[in-house]
C-alpha cells in the first residue's frame, strides 16, 4: 500500500508511511507496523487518513459433490462470491469485482459461475450493508456534519 505524506509547508512526497507500535516483544527489537495511510500536518496537529482494498471470499453454501482436478478424489464443492472491496478507515468501503465460483472445500480449487446462474441460488446480495454502501454512508455522514456545523455558526 502506498500512502501519501503531506507536510506543512504544501509539499507532496510519495512513498512509503508505515506507523508502529510502542510495544516491542520481550527479546527482540523489532517493531510491529500497524497502520499506513497519509499523514496531514496542520499548526502542530497530525490527521491521518487510512485506506485500502482487499480480497473478500464469502461462502454461500449450496453443497454439491464433484470430482476435484486438484484433490483427484470426489469432493464436497460449495458456491463462493469473490469481491474487492476498497476501504476507507476499514469501516466505508465500497464492493467492486464480483465474482461467483463453484469450489471444494478442501483446497478451494474450482471454476467460474456466470452471475445469472448464481442468482438463481442467492436470493438478496451476500455483500454485508457497510461492504456495498459503507463509502457512500461515510460520504453522507461527512456532508451532514458539515451541513449541521454551518447551520450552528
């Protein structure tokens, strides 16, 4: 992940912002990295925004036995939903990416499902509320504050 590092005086530096833990394990001296994101600098005070995007495997059930080329034994294989979702402080994100697959459930090898054969399957969306809307609740919340902040001065 690459963050973006904002100084005082207006500058851009790319690379990479790691922030680490205080607490170091008993014998070693290494530190443990525990968040990256862009840091802002403002009057002494640092705001730090956290992002990203990760691969989300949702099982769906549906059990079905098939041979499996990977195992070579006859298998318990399920429907799966592979999505990517891109996050913002690990709560607002949004889900792009969608893919269904039939896998084992042993190796987790297995082929594509076309989204109209899943459907028939999946009733409602299998993407948890904050997964497919969380980036535009975030969005949303973000304007009322600013709206109810105005209102008040």
């Amino acid at each position: 992940m690459i963050g973006w590092k904002f100084e005082s005086d207006k500058t851009l530096n790319r690379g990479h912002r790691e922030k680490t833990a205080n607490q170091k394990r008993k014998g070693s001296s290494e530190k443990t990295p525990v968040q990256r994101g862009a840091q802002y600098k403002t009057k002494g005070k640092t705001m730090i925004l956290i992002w990203g995007s990760k691969t989300i495997l949702l099982w769906l059930g549906f059990p079905e036995m098939h041979p499996c080329s990977n195992c070579g034994q006859l298998r318990q294989f399920q429907l799966a939903l592979q999505y990517r979702l891109a996050h913002l402080y690990f709560i607002f994100g949004t889900a792009s990416q969608r893919q269904y697959s039939r896998r084992c459930t042993m190796c987790q090898h297995g082929w594509k499902i076309e989204t109209s054969q899943a459907t028939a399957f999946v009733q409602k969306d299998p993407v948890p509320f904050m997964h497919r809307w969380g980036l535009l609740t975030g969005l949303v919340a973000f304007a009322l504050l600013i709206v109810l902040g105005v209102a008040n001065s």
